[in-house]
C-alpha cells in the first residue's frame, strides 16, 4: 500500500516551519501568502485525511511561532537588563525581582 501524499498546504506549513527554525523570517510573507491562496483554492481534492494532516502541521507551527515569540521577548528583556546594568547599579530584591536603587539614597546593611 502506497501512503497518500501530502497536500500543498501541508507542503507548504512544512516549509513555513522549516523558515522559523531557520530564523528565515523574511521568507514567511511569501510562503504566507501561498498558503492563503493555496487554501483559498485548493489545487487539489481535499479529503478528511487530508485537512487532519493539514490541522496538525498548522497546530504544530502555531507552538513553534509561540515558542519563538517567547524567546524573543525573553532577549529583548535581557538586552535590555544588559543595557540598564550598563548605565549603572542594578540590584535585586529578597525575592529575585529586579530593582533600580535610588542614587540618593543611603546604602542599607548586607
């Protein structure tokens, strides 16, 4: 028994995938923008098999773009500890937050 192939739409989730861990973020407006149209019409019959293999890739590049989403904002938040360590004292409460000291006030016991 030969397996089905995928659909174009599958193909093209894949490739969208594949440019997400690539960090290819340029190329996303173009494979967008086939996928839109591919599903708009499909170049081919879609049975239930296939809008299941097509859910399932969709599925899995939503938790891929989210993950990514969080990395990024997690980057952004450490550059910008970085650039604030840069410019001065940074200091941490007893439970691990970030604090900015007064520069006028005196400095407490350790």
């Amino acid at each position: 028994m030969t397996p089905f192939p995928d659909p174009k739409a599958a193909v093209l989730l894949d490739e969208i995938h594949g440019a997400i861990l690539r960090h290819d973020y340029g190329a996303l407006g173009a494979l967008g923008q086939a996928l839109e149209a591919e599903l708009d019409q499909p170049s081919q019959k879609l049975d239930a098999r296939a809008v299941l293999v097509i859910r399932a890739r969709a599925d899995r590049n939503a938790a891929t773009l989210q993950a990514t989403t969080r990395g990024i904002r997690a980057a952004l938040r450490r550059m910008a500890e970085v650039r604030q360590a840069a410019r001065g004292m940074v200091t941490y409460d007893r439970s691990g937050r970030h604090e900015t000291p007064d520069p006028g006030a005196p400095l407490g016991r350790f």
